[in-house]
C-alpha cells in the first residue's frame, strides 16, 4: 500500500509542478504525461484481476478517473499569446480537481488499511473483488485515466487553436501539424 501512497503524491506533484500557472505547450507538454502514464502501467498493471466484480470495479473507477480528467481538461484553458504560441493557465480550481481526486484515493487506501478495514474487507468477500489487487489496479486504472483524458483535451483544444495560427508560427515547437488537405485538391 506504501507504494500506492509514493505513486499518488507523486502524480499529484508533478501535476501541480508542471501545469498550474501559464505554461508554454509545447510537445513535451503531451510526450512527457504519456511516457510516465505507459511506465506506471508497465510497473503497477503487470497482472490484473479478471472475475466479473474486479472488472466492475476497475470499471467505475476507470470511469471515475474519466470524469475527473474531463474535469480537469475544462479548468486548464489553451490559449494563444500575443506572438502566436499556445500556452496553457490553470489556477487553484484545476489544482483542486487534482486534490479532490488523489486525496480520496489516499484516504481510502488509508481507510481500508485502518479505519474502515474489517468492513471493506466484507464488502470486498461478499461482492467478490479480489481484495487489494483488485483495489490496486482500479485505482491506478483511474489515475492514469484522468491523466491520459486531461492530456486528450489538452490537445484537442490546442489542435483547434492551431488551425487558426499561421504555419510559421511555433507549431512545431507546440508538436502540433498543420492538416496539408490543400496539398492533394491540385489536378495533375
């Protein structure tokens, strides 16, 4: 469980460190979340319990961690600056989603270790879930969900916003491509 309680506060630090305020976006904006969402999974997610109530479980929590990225998309905007680049601006109420949805994983993991343990693991027996595995890989399932939909809308709306910025202006930097469809309509 120590690990879970390392890995939690360790997302919640490096999203704090790297997205509050007015950033530039620029691709290791995107690459950097993705590469350490793929190295969590490939440490975390090495088996994951299959019966019907462990998937249901990592399921809803998968879900959760949907939701509370969509969250967090909406509260850091994109914009474009004065000279043309994409930058992206959250503030406390971004910081608060992140909060919010790390900080009640930690308590449950606390809470399930403590407070409420005998009475999770009764639910856990009665409705199947292969108890910490199960609880484990859901909640890192949610983790790397919210991040990796945080990072969707993040590009979804720095692609919109490209489209509007000349081609010579820091696209490149911001890893994002012009769409070329005017190149195939000459007739040869």
């Amino acid at each position: 469980m120590t690990s879970i309680y390392l890995l939690s506060l360790g997302i919640l630090a490096f999203v704090l460190k790297t997205g509050l305020g007015t950033r530039e976006l620029s691709r290791r904006r995107f690459t950097l979340p993705l590469a350490i969402v793929a190295v969590v999974g490939v440490l975390y997610l090495r088996s994951i319990p299959t019966s019907a109530a462990d998937i249901k479980l990592i399921t809803v929590l998968g879900a959760a961690g949907v939701l509370f990225g969509l969250a967090a998309g909406a509260l850091m905007k994109v914009r474009k600056t004065e000279d043309g680049s994409l930058v992206t601006v959250a503030g406390t109420s971004y910081a608060a989603v992140w909060i919010l949805a790390i900080g009640s994983r930690l308590l449950f993991a606390y809470s399930a270790s403590h407070w409420f343990a005998p009475g999770i693991a009764s639910f856990s027996r009665s409705a199947g879930i292969d108890g910490s595995a199960a609880y484990t890989a859901a909640f890192v399932i949610m983790a790397l969900a919210m991040v990796l939909t945080r990072v969707a809308v993040t590009a979804v709306r720095a692609a919109r916003l490209a489209d509007d910025i000349p081609w010579n202006q820091h696209q490149a930097a911001a890893g994002l491509r012009r769409r070329h469809s005017h190149l195939h309509s000459h007739a040869h």
